[in-house]
C-alpha cells in the first residue's frame, strides 16, 4: 500500500507541476515584442518574425532592429545549461519555447529547460500615480522555475549585458566598475567620452551610464570579464567568481559583459522570483531652449527624491519588485477587464501599445542656481520614434494628439506638463498666428519652433482640442488660463481659414484642398475654444467662438455630404472622394456634438460597405491612399454607432498588430497591401489604440486659480497701481472718440448697403441651417480650491478607484501627478521661467474684438471673410444682392465688441483710480 500511495504522492505533485506551468495559449504573434521599454533609450526588444530564432536562442535589439543590444540569460540544471535569452552558444541548448504572453507592462515567456518549466517575465512598470517612480529608466527581468517530474533538481541561473547598450558606436572605448551597497549590487558602464545631448548611428545617445543590478540574497555571485570568459564560468560552475577586470576596451570586437548569478541549490521550484534590474539613465535629459533663448538642462524627475546618488535609487528598485509587480497585475487587470467588454483583440492592441506608448517620454524638472531640483517645473518631451526624416523630432503635435488617448486613460494630468512647453516657447511666436509643430528635429535638444509650416489648421486643431481635453478630464484650468490669448490666437486663426483648407498639409502630409476631414478638426478646435473661453469665465468670448462654431459646422455639413446625402467626402465636391473621418473622434471625446447621430449612422454604414472588401490590412486612409494609419483607425472605430463595424476595424488593425511577416516594432502607418512600415515603427501614436476606452472616462468641473488670467487682469510687480489722472481722462476721452468714429462707420457702411441690398431679416436662419448642440453648463467654483498640493498616495483618488458608468473598471484621469505649489499653473515654472513666459505672454496683447485679423500660413488675412474665405466667397458675393450670413454674423459680432467697449469705459469713468499722482 505504501508504495502505491507514493506513486500517487509523485503523479499529484506532477499534475500540480504541471498545471502551474500552464499559460493561456498564445494567439497573438506581434513581429516585435517589448521587453526593456522606459524611455527613449532604454528601449529592447525581441524581434519575432517568422524567420527570427526564439528569444532563447536570439539577441534583443533596440526599437529599431538595427542594432544588437548584448542581454543574456541562462539555467543550469543538474549541471546542464540552458540558454532563455541570447544567442551566444555558450549554452548547451536554447530552452524551448511554448509560450508568450503579452500584457500592457509585462511580457511572459513560458519554456522547458531539460525537467525544469522556466517562466522568463519582462517587466517595464507603468506607475500611473507615481511621477518619481514613471520617471526611472529601469526595467526588471526575473525567472522562475518548477519541476516538470516532481524532482528536486540543481539550479542555477545568470544573466548579463554588455556594452551594446551604451552606444550605436561600436568603437567607443568604455568604462566600468562594480558596486555593492546595504541593499543590492550593481554593474555601471560608461563611455569614456560620452557626448551630452548626442545620438549617433541607430539613434542610440551617447550620454548615458548602463546599470545591471540585483538585490542582495544568499547564493548571488558575479563577474565583469569577456563574454566567452564570463558565460563559461558559469556554464562549467554553476557560480562566478565576483571579480572584475580592468582592461577596458571599446565595445567591439571583444565583448565585456556584467554578469550576476544565483545558485539556487537543490529545489523543485523557486520560492520568490530571481530579479534583475536594468538601466540606462541621462542625466540631464533633455536640452531645453527657453523662451528667451537660454538653453536649460533639465533633469530626470526622479532627481527630487534621489538626487544625483543612483545607489539608492538602485536599493529601492531591486528591492521594490514585488510590490511594483502587483501594482503592474493591478494595471493590467484593470486595462484588460476595460478592453475585454469590446473584444479579445482590443485586448492585444491595448497590451501591445501601452509600453511602447510611455516609453517615448522623458519626465524632466528644471535644476536651480543651487544645483536643487524644483519639482514644481515638471516638463515632460517625447520623442517621436520611428518618424522618418528626422532623428526624432521632439514633442510631436500630432503625434501627442494621435497619443492622447492612452494619457488621458492612465492620467490626465500627464498632458498638462506635455504641453506646457509647447506653450511656452510660442508666447512669445507673435508673428505666427497658428501652432507650432514640434520643438525641434533632434532629440533630446527642445531647440524651439522651427517657423512657417503648412499645418497650421492641424496642429492648432491639435494644441486646442488637447488643452480643453486636459481641463476637462482634470478640473485644472491653470493652462488654459495662464495661455488664454495664445489660443485664442489660435483659434481666430482657424475662424478663418478651417472651412475651406487650401495650401494646407494633413497629419497624414495629404495636401488636396477643402480636405472634409481636416475642416472639421479646426472647426472642433474653434468649439474647444467656446469651451475654453467659458471655463475662464470670458462669457463674451464664448458666445462669439459658439456663433462661429454653429455657423463653420452648417456649412461644412453642405459642403461635405456626398450628394445623397448618406455619406461624408473625403473632399468637398468629389463625389468619389472618401476619407477616414477619424478627425470625428474629437467631437466625442470632448463631448462637444457638432455632428450628429444620425450623420455618424450614415457614415457608419459607409464605412460598412467599404468594409465588405478591404485589403490584408484593412481600409486605407482614403480612396487614393495606399497606407493606412492605426491610431485614426482605433480613432474611427471610437465615432461609429454599429459595433459590428467597429469589431471590424478593430480588427484590420489587429491584423497587423499581429503579423509578423514583415520586421519592426508596432508601427502606427504601413501599407495596407503588404504590411510593409511606413512610419511610426516602436512610436508614440499607436496610444490611440486606447481610443475606445478613453470615452468612458469621467469630466470634472474645471477650476481657474484665482488671479491667473490674461484676460482683465493687470500685472503689477509694485504690488499697487499708481495711475495719473491726466492719463485716465486722456484714455477715456480718445476711447470714446475712436469708437464713436467706429460706430459711425459702421453705420454709414451698414446704410449704404440696406440701399442698394435689402436684407431680409431671417436670412441668416434660412441658409445652411446647422446643427446647434445643447450645452451643459460647468459647475464653476467662484473660489480658488486648487490644492497646493496632490496626495497621490489616496487610495480612494487613486487611478483604478473607481468604476464608470458602463462598469468598466476606471484608470485614469482621477488623481492628478504634478504637485501644484500655490499660486502656480499645472506646468509650475522655477520664478525664472515664470518671468520668461509673463514676458513672453505680455507680447500678444488681448484683441477686444471676439476674433483678431489673424493669418495665413504665409501671411495675415485680414481683407478676408473669417467664414467665407477664397473663392467660395467672392462667388457669393457676386450672386447674391444682400448681405451674406457671414456678413451679418460679422458685423453684429463688431456692435457687440463695440457694446462691450463702451461699457468698459463707462465703467472705468465711474470708479476713481486707484491712487492719485502728481
């Protein structure tokens, strides 16, 4: 009996082995797979096509496939070693592969090494609530392993880098040294002549140190040697020899490697997973040029906590595994559970794009003349990977716009220091009346704007919906007040040009005029604007931005519907144009409603029919297109209203998310035939995959500090006005004279043609009637209750705190990131880039007039119909004997300016000065 009860004492521990070795089956085969992804250059991952070996038996690379970057891992089993990571053929064999998973921080592989089951698990953390944590350039890699037969078994595991990691120049001589502290030991790598705020070959910097670290525990041994010294060592050993060499040399053609093991002994399984830890870290990171032109080396955020001293930081991040790993199964479950209510494959591309999405920023804080960080002066930069025709252009518009979704989704407050930047730097742009499109072409180095473009609908669209998205998923109000009349700038410019878009380029780089989609992003962008204008309190500004807004969306909708009236152009006119109207997104997301359902059903069933015969990936971007986009593709699936079209374009993504026929990184553009990359390989804007979740996020009523303004507020650096009396009466009594002159003008003008062109008095409501949304008012505070700080540690405001209303599980937007010091917008600025920026703002006085004669790319339109400009006008004019809606909307918006005018100055006549002189 006794024999037969251990025979089953052995089949049960067997089973159970067995059962936990077991993983979901894989369905998902991306032709790259993250595995180290921080930053923009702690950025590995294994290539998987069809024809690449196993990640046990094959290098990672950085994002773009073209450079090895040297990581090894290995497990000795009864004195038998098995190579899970690499292709060095130190190893007996390569471990056997039978699974991968893919979760939005880890990716899982599952292998058999002789009797041992060994689960690799690669970890890049995302801490949604937690900038100090977001901000650290490392990467955890950890193993475990159970026995298959219910043996105990001898193991031993190691792992190392190399110098690869340092620099895409293989001929840069390197340093090293090993470190041991109170918590864990570590490798550090440098170039002996590092190059600060350089990249070279492969875009790899050329600045930064490389760490490979673990936390102290029994059995650990290490060594820093050549690759065949080192790896032999412990394929003959089981252990190393804790030694280090000095012959520093480049990095090629003799390989140094920096290696950690632990020998584990006699186990069936491992009780607590081996974890290593690894780093590439630039400090400063980003070169930042100023408003006034001063160049400012920004730091890492981690800096605030740990300062310039990377051993601690090193001991809280080995050591801090376990609870970063149920923080990043917290994450994932929550992503997951929110993308599993759409689909399975919804699924995947979340997954896939969340790493690749946060590790293109940079988190940054400004150093003061102390060498002290101001953690106040958050700055966050990303780099535009995988652009082409650039080295990474550095804070992209587009594509932040394209990544909006995934920010908003894990937290909105991200957003605000991304933006801010931006806004800064174009303060002080005057002479150019509409967004810029990025900071500069080379990252790290935020060189500034780069002048006239031909996006200026795109990117203005871009800058306005983004900034009232971060309002309104925040409740701060801090940027859009402290830049209220750089966007209003903005938003006059696209009053009057988005209509009708000529000389104009797409985020695509499509330049056909009267693009239908890109005319109703700027018209988007001008109702962000109302928005904005309402949220400061500046009522007037808001009516004048509504009635353009109301009056821009009739006549797009006449212009743009095909002539059956079921479908949207891609271009006015053309009755076989056809576009992804992807830009529709931004009407949903802000909850502005400019177009319709029954619109929105129209061009849903469109793009069914389209979809009865696509090619191997899916529509292109429009009927003349060959590439497709997947971010507009996951933005146009957001605005259908049938899921079954929407599973379908979920779908033509998936199916290149999940091919791995042709090499690369996820790629936001590629052919739609083929499969082949066009741009956006291991980019930022495949964060639009989180289209669909970021619709369920919750509003929050938008607070404005008190005092911020630019509008009605005077700057007063004395701390009292002293105003001259002479001045004042002078002021008034040429106020009056100049707008008495105006109305007088106006009358004339308005009298001379009720002569010769009658107006009919309805006329405006006859002509292209359009759809006027319904608003629903904000609750403002009148009362400055902006915390001076955020307490991110709150469970209840924590990111995944609470549910929505569609029982999907919340994660972002609730808590925001940034501390606010009092008195100090959401981008809070050291007191001299407080200064730089004010200066800058004073530039670009506030006009009086609801919408100032702003300009066209390559100059100022203001002989121009803000409604009706080019050609489209003057063919009106021509054929019409009375006043044009335009017209009318024109001049009554001139009567209010003027009404507003003269009740500013009959109000300053009735109150003294502040204090008297002379």
């Amino acid at each position: 009996m006794l024999p037969f009860l251990l025979w089953c004492g052995l089949w049960l521990s067997f089973f159970a082995a067995l059962a936990r070795s077991q993983s979901p089956v894989q369905t998902f085969f991306p032709a790259s797979i993250p595995l180290a992804n921080r930053s923009p250059y702690l950025s590995a991952w294994h290539p998987s096509t069809n024809t690449s070996g196993p990640s046990s038996h094959s290098w990672p690379t950085f994002w773009n496939q073209g450079a090895i970057l040297g990581w090894a891992g290995k497990i000795r089993v009864d004195g038998v070693t098995y190579s899970w990571l690499g292709a060095d053929m130190a190893a007996s064999s390569a471990g056997n592969i039978t699974n991968v998973q893919i979760t939005p921080t880890r990716s899982v592989f599952v292998m058999q090494a002789g009797p041992m089951n060994v689960t690799v698990t690669f970890l890049s953390p995302i801490e949604p609530s937690d900038l100090v944590l977001q901000s650290i350039p490392f990467s955890y890699v950890s193993v475990e392993a159970v026995s298959l037969d219910g043996q105990t078994h001898d193991v031993q595991v190691y792992s190392d880098i190399s110098a690869e990691w340092l620099s895409g120049d293989r001929s840069s001589p390197v340093s090293w040294s090993q470190q041991t502290s109170s918590g864990s030991i570590y490798h550090q790598i440098q170039l002996q002549s590092p190059e600060q705020d350089v990249e070279v070959a492969v875009q790899q910097a050329q600045d930064g140190t490389a760490y490979y670290a673990m936390a102290n525990r029994e059995g650990l041994s290490w060594q820093i040697n050549t690759d065949a010294t080192t790896r032999g060592q412990f394929t003959d050993h089981g252990s190393l020899t804790n030694t280090a060499s000095t012959a520093f040399a480049p990095i090629q053609p003799v390989f140094s490697v920096y290696a950690i093991a632990v020998d584990l002994g006699q186990i069936q399984s491992t009780q607590d997973p081996v974890t290593w830890a690894v780093g590439y870290v630039r400090n400063p990171s980003i070169a930042y040029t100023a408003p006034d032109f001063t160049v400012h080396q920004l730091s890492p955020y981690f800096v605030t906590k740990y300062g310039t001293n990377i051993g601690p930081l090193i001991d809280d991040f080995t050591a801090g595994y376990g609870d970063a790993l149920k923080r990043a199964i917290a994450f994932d479950e929550a992503v997951i559970a929110n993308a599993s209510a759409i689909s399975s494959h919804y699924v995947d591309l979340v997954s896939l794009a969340a790493r690749q999405t946060f590790s293109t920023l940079d988190i940054t804080v400004s150093m003061g003349t102390d060498n002290k960080p101001n953690a106040s002066d958050v700055r966050i930069f990303m780099k535009d990977i995988g652009d082409v025709g650039s080295t990474g252009r550095i804070n992209p518009v587009e594509r932040m716009y394209a990544a909006l979704p995934a920010l908003l989704y894990v937290n909105a407050s991200l957003v605000g220091p991304m933006l801010a930047p931006l806004l800064d730097v174009q303060e002080a742009q005057t002479s150019m009346p509409y967004a810029t499109q990025d900071l500069g072409l080379a990252y790290p180095n935020a060189t500034g704007t780069r002048g006239a473009h031909p996006q200026g609908i795109e990117e203005s669209g871009n800058m306005l919906i983004m900034l009232y998205a971060h309002a309104r998923f925040t409740g701060d109000g801090s940027l859009i007040s402290s830049h209220y009349n750089l966007t209003k700038r903005w938003a006059d410019y696209l009053v009057s040009t988005t209509l009708t878009p000529t000389d104009q380029r797409s985020a695509d780089n499509e330049a056909t005029a009267n693009m239908t989609n890109l005319a109703v992003k700027g018209i988007i962008g001008v109702k962000a604007m109302a928005e904005i204008s309402r949220a400061v309190g500046q009522d007037f500004d808001a009516k004048q931005y509504d009635s353009h807004t109301s009056a821009l969306i009739g006549q797009w909708g006449s212009l743009a519907l095909s002539s059956d009236g079921q479908h949207i152009l891609g271009v006015y006119g053309n009755q076989g144009s056809w576009a992804l109207m992807y830009n529709l997104y931004a009407d949903r997301l802000l909850g502005t409603n400019l177009v319709n359902d029954t619109l929105l059903q129209g061009q849903t069933a469109f793009y069914k029919s389209l979809l009865s015969s696509v090619p191997t990936f899916g529509l292109q971007l429009d009927n003349s297109a060959v590439g497709t986009s997947a971010a507009w593709v996951l933005f146009t699936a957001a605005t259908v209203q049938d899921d079954g079209v929407r599973d379908s374009l979920i779908e033509n993504v998936w199916s290149k998310a999940s091919s791995n026929l042709t090499a690369g990184a996820f790629p936001d553009q590629y052919n739609v035939q083929t499969g082949a990359v066009l741009e956006g390989s291991a980019g930022p804007a495949v964060g639009g995959m989180f289209s669909l979740l970021a619709l369920n996020l919750p509003t929050k009523d938008i607070v404005v500090p008190q005092g911020q303004s630019q509008s009605g507020t005077q700057d007063d650096s004395t701390g009292h006005s002293s105003t001259p009396v002479g001045a004042i009466a002078g002021g008034v009594v040429g106020g009056v004279v100049v707008v008495a002159l105006a109305a007088a003008g106006i009358f004339l003008f308005l009298r001379r043609r009720r002569r010769n062109h009658p107006v009919e008095p309805e006329k405006v409501d006859m002509v292209n009637e359009p759809h006027r949304p319904t608003l629903s008012p904000y609750a403002y505070s009148s009362e400055d209750v902006r915390p001076t700080s955020y307490d991110t540690g709150r469970p209840e405001d924590g990111p995944m705190s609470q549910a929505n209303a569609s029982g999907l599980e919340l994660l972002g937007s609730s808590a925001s990131l940034v501390p606010i010091p009092e008195n100090s917008p959401l981008n809070s600025q050291s007191a001299k880039m407080r200064e730089i920026s004010l200066n800058a703002r004073l530039a670009y006085a506030e006009s009086v007039s609801g919408s100032s004669n702003t300009g066209s790319n390559a100059g100022t339109a203001s002989s121009q119909d803000p409604l009706s400009p080019g050609e489209a006008r003057s063919a009106r004019s021509a054929g019409s004997g009375s006043l044009s809606p335009t017209e009318v909307l024109g001049l009554r918006a001139e009567v209010e300016n003027l009404r507003r005018v003269m009740q500013e100055i009959r109000a300053d006549r009735l109150e003294p000065p502040p204090e008297y002189t002379g």
